[in-house]
C-alpha cells in the first residue's frame, strides 16, 4: 500500500470523525426527546407435558363446568342489629315474582324492615328487581332504633308479612325465636341508648339580629348549603350518599314566611351526630372549628343549650369524653360512620 493510499484512508476516518462529533454535538444541544420503544424478546413457549388419560379424566371430574360466583356479604342487613329470617326456594325466583308479593309497607310497626334475594348470577345480596333471579332470600327487621327496641307486637307483624311472601314465591321461612330476639333488641337498645351523641350548641347574637338571607350567606361561606327541610343548612360529607357532618339550624317558620326577609333571628343551633361520621374525618374538630368562625361572623356568642357561654375548658372536656365515646362503639363493631351504625342511631 503506497503513502499516498495510506493518508487518503487517514484523512477519511478523521473527516468521518468529525462528521460524527458534529451530529453527537447537535443532538446533545436539542431538546430531549422519548427513546423509541423497544421490543420485547419472544422466547417460543416450551411444549405442555403430556397428560395421561387418567389425570384428563380427573380434571373433567373435579372442575365445574360453569363457575359459581362468590357470595358477598349483604351491605344492608346485619345480624349487629338486624333478626334475620331465612327463606329457602326450590328453584331460583324471578325478580318480578319477588316484587310481585313484596309487603305494602316495609315496616313492622316503627322498625323498618328489608328483604334481599340473592341474585344468581353476581352472587350479591340485593333489593329484587325485575329481569333478576334469585336462589334464596333474606329478610332483616333493625332490632333498635332511636325510637326504642322491637317489642314483641312488632315481631310478630314481622313474622306475618314475611310468612306470605315467602308463600307468595314458594318458599320455605325460617324464623329467629321471637323471645330470644325481644332480648337482643333491649340489650341492644340499653347500649344504644348510652353511647347516643348529638352534640348541639347555640350561636346567640350579641347585639343585632339576622335575617335568614344573612345566615344563609354567611353560612355559604363555611361550606354549608341548603338542607332538605327548611330553615335548616347542612355541610355535606365528602363520601356521596353519606350524612351530613353537621346541621346549621334556626326556625322553621321563619324560612316559610312569604317574605322571610322582613323576620330576625337571634338564635341558631349548630349540631353535630356523632355516630353518623367516622371519628377519622375529625368532626368535633370541624364542629368546634365552624362555631368559632360562625360566631365571628355573626357576631354571636358560643352557648350550651341553657345559655351557657362556652370557653375552651368546656370543648377540652367534650373531646375527652367524645374519645372514650368512639372507642366504645368500635369495640362493639359499631364505629361510628359505619353503615351498621349510621342504620342503628337513626
């Protein structure tokens, strides 16, 4: 190979070089930009061992042809709270059959009561509803409520609203034994009872009064928004469908006078339920909290339900209490903001 062959080669692996630093240096300088995709190796999948025609048989005879889905717990009837009466079928019902015999109230006496079926397809506990079918049913009765425990009367309209529709859809019902339920439902009823907490203080008005158009913007202000019923504003739960954390109230009246505007207000009731908020959602917090800011507003004053100016000291000591008041309801499953719970204290 000659001298000049030689640097000819050279000079090209230095311009190739150059050319190559030139376009690192550029791409450097831009913008950053995605790596492409890469593939993934495909590796062949290795050939399935060989079964005998014993171990076939033997599958075919242990796996079901047709899966049945898990049976869920029902979110509505609970044996915390509820008795609870069995209905077996022969065959799956249809949920027009089941809507078709369903009692004309679904109360016995002022205890509410529910009937569920168990949808054969989804393996949910549900209300019946048509185009539905169903291999068994339930039917709960709340022992206790805020009304006072499920006497025997009651009990016994249970037993004969239940009795036809369980006729009604061919069924064969099987009922708690009605003393040992009467039992139940006052001890239920005693620790109800102990453990209820609606907290509720009065904002006062220091010198001028309101009007409810005035709390009501004031109240906005706060996070509270009309509620159901008059003269009274509720602050919503963050979780759809719950309760509201409190209640904002004053007189009924007064909302439903053709010119509301033309009345005064002096006084409202802010309320908190306990057991209808999870105690990790902090509602004393908030309630305390809302008072303070709705006092300032209004220029009112903090008052117990006699009058009473509330201090700091008088909120430290409801919050002890309130504590040992949460403990106790988790211990009997029945934290407050649970659905068990918000169905009992109601």
């Amino acid at each position: 190979m000659t001298l000049t062959t030689l640097l000819a080669i050279l000079g090209g692996l230095v311009l190739a070089g150059i050319v190559a630093h030139g376009a690192w240096t550029a791409r450097k300088a831009g913008p950053k930009r995605a790596l492409p995709p890469m593939e993934e190796p495909h590796f062949d999948a290795p050939p399935a061992p060989l079964e005998s025609a014993a171990e076939a048989e033997s599958l075919e005879v242990t796996l079901p042809a047709v899966a049945r889905p898990l049976r869920r717990p029902s979110t509505r009837i609970d044996a915390l709270i509820d008795a609870i009466a069995t209905i077996t079928v022969e065959q799956p019902v249809t949920g027009d059959l089941a809507l078709q015999h369903q009692p004309g109230s679904r109360r016995a006496g002022t205890k509410p009561l529910q009937i569920e079926g168990l949808n054969t397809a989804t393996g949910d506990w549900e209300l019946p509803a048509p185009g539905q079918r169903y291999g068994e049913f339930q039917a709960g009765l709340k022992m206790a409520s805020r009304s006072g425990p499920l006497n025997e009367i009651e009990y016994s309209e249970f037993v004969q609203k239940i009795q036809a529709f369980a006729d009604g859809v061919g069924g064969f019902v099987q009922f708690p034994d009605m003393l040992d339920v009467v039992a139940r439902a006052r001890e239920l009823d005693q620790f109800a009872a102990s453990h209820d907490a609606q907290l509720a203080l009065l904002l006062r008005a220091r010198g001028a009064a309101w009007t409810p158009g005035f709390v009501q913007q004031s109240a906005a202000r706060h996070g509270f928004v009309a509620g159901a019923l008059p003269g009274r504003l509720v602050m919503p739960a963050g979780e759809e469908g719950a309760p509201p954390v409190l209640t904002l109230q004053f007189d009924a009246q007064a909302a439903l006078a053709e010119e509301p505007e033309a009345l005064s207000l002096r006084e409202l009731t802010l309320a908190l339920d306990v057991p209808q908020t999870p105690a990790e959602a902090e509602p004393f917090a908030l309630w305390q909290e809302s008072a303070r800011a709705l006092a300032r507003d209004l220029e009112a004053e903090v008052c117990d339900d006699r009058g009473q100016v509330l201090g700091l000291h008088a909120f430290a000591a409801i919050d002890v209490e309130l504590k040992k008041l949460y403990a106790a309801l988790a211990e009997r499953d029945l934290a407050a903001g649970s659905s068990v719970a918000r169905r009992l204290f109601s």
